[in-house]
C-alpha cells in the first residue's frame, strides 16, 4: 500500500517537471532581465545633474537646465526653446556616451 502511495506521488512529481523547468527558464531569460533593466533604468533617472546633454524617448535633443524635484520633472533646453519633462521620459544622457578623449583634442 505504502508503495503504491510512494509510486503515485512519483509520477506526478515527474509529470510537474517539465512545467517546473519552463518557469525557471522563463524566470532566467525574461524575468530577471527585464528587472535589472528597471534597476539600471531607475538609477540613471535619479543620477541626471544640470547641465548633461540628454535624448528624451521621443528623440528630442536637448541639455538640463533645471530639476524640479518636487514634480520629478526637468526642464530641457533644445533648440526651439526650453520644454518641461518627466524625468521617466528621458531615455539616455550624451554628455558621458560621446566625450571626446583628451588626446584627440
């Protein structure tokens, strides 16, 4: 009796196995990643300064003027004029990315 018991819980232990190895996978490869995204995301949204050369998500170019922080917004300074961002809006700084290096100049 007691075997058959032990028999039983075997093989639904083993059928559970495929679908227990798919979350895993899916937990390494979609999951985790996309996580430290929002981390590294969040922390360059906290570390914009005055003064850095920004490109916002929808491509406008432009340099920080100001930071409100009690709105969490910014004001950038492009071309045209100043214009008032969230701080989630800009998508990548070009003041570090694109420095030209001492010897060049």
């Amino acid at each position: 009796m007691y075997t058959t018991i032990a028999l039983q819980s075997a093989s639904s232990l083993t059928s559970m196995l495929p679908f227990l190895l798919m979350f895993v996978v899916i937990y390494l490869f979609m999951i985790r990643p996309q996580i430290k995204r929002q981390k590294n995301e969040k922390k360059f949204q906290t570390s914009i300064a005055k003064g850095n050369k920004i490109v916002t998500s929808s491509g406008i170019h432009g340099k920080i003027v100001d930071i409100v922080d009690s709105d969490n917004t910014v004001i950038i300074e492009t071309s045209a004029g100043k214009i008032k961002f969230e701080r989630s809006a800009i998508s990548m700084e070009l003041s570090k990315k694109y420095q030209v290096p001492e010897e060049v100049k």
